[in-house]
C-alpha cells in the first residue's frame, strides 16, 4: 500500500511540473509573438508628408527623429498640400502632421473626407491667420482700409504656395472686401524675404501669415482685423492619415493623438530647426532636451 502511494504521490508530482513547465512555455511564447509583432511593426517604413513652411519642417523632423528613435525607417516626402491630400488618398503617403481647421483647410476636408482620415485630435489649439502689415503703418488697422492705401503696395498682396488653403482663403477674401488686389504667388521663403526688404527700407507691404511662425519673433508685424471674418477665429492643428493607418501602425497612431504643443514649445522647435545647419541636427538637439514632453506622447 505504502509502495502505491509513493509511486502515486511521484506520479501527481511529475504530472504538476509538466503542466506548469507547459503553462510556462505558453506564456514564453505569448511574450515573444508579442514581442516580434512589436518588432514587426517598428521595422516598417513611414512616409510623412513634408510641406516647405517652417513650423512643418520643424515638425516632421521632430517626428522622424522620435520614431527612428522607436525602430521605424522614416521618410519625408516634400510636397505642396495639393500633392500631399493626393498621396494620402492613393495611399503613396502616410501621414501629414498639419491640416488647419475649420477654416483654412476646410475645402480639402470637403473633398477627401470620405479617402483621407482626417484627425479629430489636435497638436496646437490656438493657432491664428490672416493678412499682416508692419507695425510702422498706423493708417492700416484692418482689410477694409487696403484699398485706400492700394497705392503703397502697388495693389498686391504676397504670398506663398498656390494650393495651400490660406491662399485659397485669401483669394476669397479679395473678393469678400472688393479688394483691387492681386494675390502673387511664391514660397514661403520667398514671400518672408519680401517682408524683410519691405521693412528694411520701411515700405508697406502686405502678406497672409499665420501663428505659431518664427518671422514674429524677428520683425514687428500686425494682424489687419478681418470683420467679416474670412479667415475665421481661433485655428487648430490637425494631421491626417491614409486609410487603414490605424490598422498598419496602431502605436505611431497612438502617439499622434497624444501630441500636444504649446507656443514656448513650438517656437522653441522651430528656432533650434532654424538654427542648425541641418533641419534633423535641430529637431534631435530639441528633442534631447524635451524628453519628458515627448515622454507623454510616446507613453
């Protein structure tokens, strides 16, 4: 009887360690699917929209720095807004990191709506656009006084990329205020050195400009009151992504949402890109120093 129990007793025992070494190698082998689906999804390639308007730059490297960071292979596109809403909508693109809403971008909202996935969370909630004078011209506090002093700016209006939505916004508001202007077309980079000469021999010139943008910090600039209020009030930052990103990387999609800038934040990014010799050396120096912040979007 004793014999029995014994060799029962070693029975059950060895019977214990099996499934607990069973049990033990499930969960091994849960922890490392887990693990390789991660890997899988880090080792993927990211194609981020890239627009030539210096908050974006700033962005979009700060962005590629913190997701090569993460394992991704990311690479920036640079294209107008017209060409990035099309990429998105084939799929050629994943992501762009800025769509002003609700009024700047409002006609690309209407016509991707149904291709594009346009975000409903936010990056920068106190952004603000509309035609800029120098502060030296006292007479010209709003649109409405423009075509009084049309003469001084030789009836035009600077501005930027044709396609944008701020552009297609001013071309509306010409025609809101009767204005006898025309609206030219450059770049970005072109349109601030047009402020800087104007300013630099105290012209007038005119120019659609948004907030949060570096110029601000290095010329004395206004925004005209816009009593009809084309360019609408305050403007929030979206992104955008190509339908099923969610699905593809349900972590950087995470993190996109979680992304919130203030304006100490923002010009601080955009003066250290600025500054460097190379946009990615001031986005990664940027991004050393606000670990913490970036901390709580990649959480």
């Amino acid at each position: 009887m004793d014999k029995w129990k014994n060799g029962f007793t070693f029975m059950l025992a060895f019977l214990m360690v099996a499934v607990l070494a069973a049990c033990g190698n499930t969960g091994e082998q849960a922890n490392s699917e887990e693990a390789d689906a991660k890997s899988e999804e880090s080792n993927k390639e990211l194609k981020i929209g890239q627009i030539s308007w210096a908050e974006n730059i700033a962005v979009t490297n700060m962005w590629k720095v913190i997701l090569e960071d993460k394992g991704y292979n990311v690479e920036l596109n640079n294209l107008n807004m017209g060409s990035t809403m099309r990429a998105l909508e084939t799929g050629d693109l994943d992501a762009s990191l800025e769509i002003w809403l609700p009024v700047q971008d409002a006609n690309y909202l209407k016509k991707y709506k149904d291709s594009v996935n346009f975000s409903d969370a936010t990056w920068y909630d106190n952004a603000k656009v509309g035609l800029v004078v120098p502060t030296y011209l006292e007479e010209i506090n709003s649109i409405k006084d423009l075509n009084e002093h049309k003469e001084k700016f030789d009836s035009e209006i600077v501005g930027f990329e044709p396609g944008a939505g701020t552009m297609e916004v001013t071309q509306q508001l010409i025609k809101d205020y009767n204005l006898d202007f025309e609206l030219l077309s450059s770049s970005e980079s072109a349109m601030i050195a047009e402020i800087g000469n104007a300013i630099e021999d105290e012209k007038a010139i005119v120019a659609p400009l948004w907030s949060p943008h570096w110029v601000f910090s290095k010329y004395d600039l206004k925004f005209l009151e816009d009593p009809q209020n084309t360019y609408g009030g305050v403007e929030k930052i979206h992104h955008a992504t190509k339908q099923g990103f969610t699905e593809e990387f349900p972590k950087v999609s995470e993190w996109f949402k979680n992304w919130k800038m203030n304006d100490q934040e923002i010009g601080q990014l955009i003066q250290s890109v600025q500054g460097a010799e190379e946009p990615i050396e001031g986005a990664k120096k940027w991004v050393e120093e606000n670990q913490d912040l970036i901390d709580e979007w990649v959480k």
